[in-house]
C-alpha cells in the first residue's frame, strides 16, 4: 500500500528450495559445512561425495517480510516496523575417519584390515545432507523520528532505532560433529541493540 491516510505497508512471500553437492556458504567452505574445502580439494576424495547431493545450508524454505510506517498525527513522529520470518538454515551430522577398511568384507576391529587414508583424516556426511534443520527466525526492528523543517528544504532528522526488540537468541550456528555435542549451540543472533541518531538533509 502506498503512503496514504499517514501510513504505509510492503507485505511479500518467498517459497524457494536449494539442492545440490556443493555447498552455497561460501567459496572456502563449498562442500561440507565448516570444512576449509573449496571445489578442487572436494574431489580429492570419494568420501566427500557420501551423502553430499540434498538440501543445501541456505536453503529458506519460507520468509514472510512486512515493512510498515505510520506518521503519528499533531506530533508528527514517524513510527516504523521491519518484521522478518526466515525458516532456519539446514545441518548435518558430519563424521571423521583417519583410516579405511583394505577389505570392506572384514573386520573392523582387525588392526591388519586398517590403512591409513593417503590425505589424513577427512570428513563425511553420516545422513543426507539437510537432515537436520534449526529453528525459524523471528526478528522485529523498530524506528521512531521525528523531523524539523528549516528554509531552503532543509530538514533535520533526530532518531531511534530498536533492532531485535523482543531480544531472541536464536542460534545460528550448530555443532555438526557427530556426537554428545551434536546440535549444540555456536553462535547466536545479536542481542537487542538500541541506536539514537541525528541527520541533517538539505
């Protein structure tokens, strides 16, 4: 809805879904989440392909984003809202082998049945790849301003923002090593934070 009556709104929808075997993060980290692999060590070693085809870490099945403002009347205050739903990245359970079975039909325990992997340890996708995924994210950012208009259209701005008002730590990293410590908490989103401003346009 445009600006009208002293107020406006932007709604949207995105539907989207991410495959593939190589991971979209980043360039140094394309094929298992939080390994240093780019594209070339990746094919270095079969094992990289277990399980690598699925959903990928950035895959955001669902986000809705409302965006609104209202200008309070007599007062002239500004009053606007950021309001964003993100289905929460993918994770999976990742383990690490230093050394292969030489005959796949033997024992495990066999110490002679054992060799040592030529590149060291490596890591592997013990499921498929995007079987785990973390919570939804939630996240609500406010600003309030107020306006004084000078000559010549000159106007200064004084401001407040408030970006995660209902202070959710939501995690946005896990720990993907299979294990006691398997999808415990890494990294989290930033705290309430509360910013006051001044601008002057003319």
């Amino acid at each position: 809805k445009r600006l009208s009556r002293r107020w406006q709104m932007l709604a949207s929808y995105v539907r989207s879904h991410a495959s593939g075997n190589i991971d979209n993060l980043s360039f140094s980290t394309s094929a298992l989440r939080g390994s240093n692999y780019g594209p070339s060590p990746f094919l270095d070693t079969p094992n990289s392909l277990f399980n690598g085809q699925g959903t990928l870490t950035n895959d955001f099945e669902n986000e809705v984003t409302l965006q609104g403002q209202y200008i309070i009347p007599r007062v002239d205050v500004t009053v606007s809202a950021d309001y964003r739903y993100v289905s929460g990245q993918t994770y999976t359970a990742e383990g690490r082998a230093s050394e292969y079975l030489i005959d796949p039909n033997g024992s495990a325990t066999d110490p002679n049945n054992l060799a040592p992997f030529n590149q060291g340890r490596v890591r592997y996708f013990i499921e498929p790849r995007g079987a785990r995924r973390l919570d939804a994210a939630n996240n609500l950012n406010l600003r309030a301003e107020k306006f004084f208009s000078f000559e010549k259209g000159s106007r200064l701005g004084v401001f407040a923002d408030i970006f995660n008002v209902f202070n959710k730590g939501e995690a946005t990293e896990v720990s993907i090593r299979y294990g006691r410590t398997l999808g415990d908490t890494v990294a989290l989103s930033s705290p309430r934070v509360t910013r006051l401003g001044v601008r002057y346009t003319w």
